[in-house]
C-alpha cells in the first residue's frame, strides 16, 4: 500500500478497493470465534477547502490497516485449517 509513509492517511479509492475484498471475507467469517475482532476500514473524513482543494481530515492510517488486514489472513487460515483438517 504504501512504503514510504505509513503514518499517511489511506485514501477513499483504496479504501473502497480493501472493503470490497473484506467485507465477503467478513461475511464467510460471521460464525466463526474471531469473527468479532474483524471490522473494515472506515472510509476517510474529507473537508473541501475555501479554494476548492479537499483535504483528509481524519481516517485510518496505513500501518492501522495494514494491522486490520493482519487480523483477516490469522483468521482466515484458522478458518481454513479448521475447514479442511
């Protein structure tokens, strides 16, 4: 996602990108134990300026879902090594 700023807010075209991959996930996810530590990204707050520009006023940074993204692929290889074990 990003290497050079992990601090960085994540933008709303990535964001809508992650959720559509996530929420299936969380979907498939719903009866299982850790299915409650799962949540998608919040899309960023944005706040158009006087001169037009639009800035990102709050959101998720890039380590902060890198964190989320972490929590889906432990608990889906759970989830598949429950399935077919």
């Amino acid at each position: 996602m990003s290497r050079k700023n992990p601090g960085g807010i994540v933008n709303a075209d990535k964001v809508r990108r992650l959720n559509r991959v996530l929420e299936p996930l969380a979907e498939m996810m719903k009866g299982e134990m850790s299915a409650e530590y799962l949540e998608t990204i919040p899309e960023p707050q944005e706040e158009t300026g006087k001169d037009g520009t639009v800035k990102i006023v709050s959101g998720k940074t890039y380590s902060d879902v890198a964190l989320l993204m972490m929590q889906f692929k432990s608990a889906v290889s759970l989830y598949f090594q429950k399935s077919f074990w």
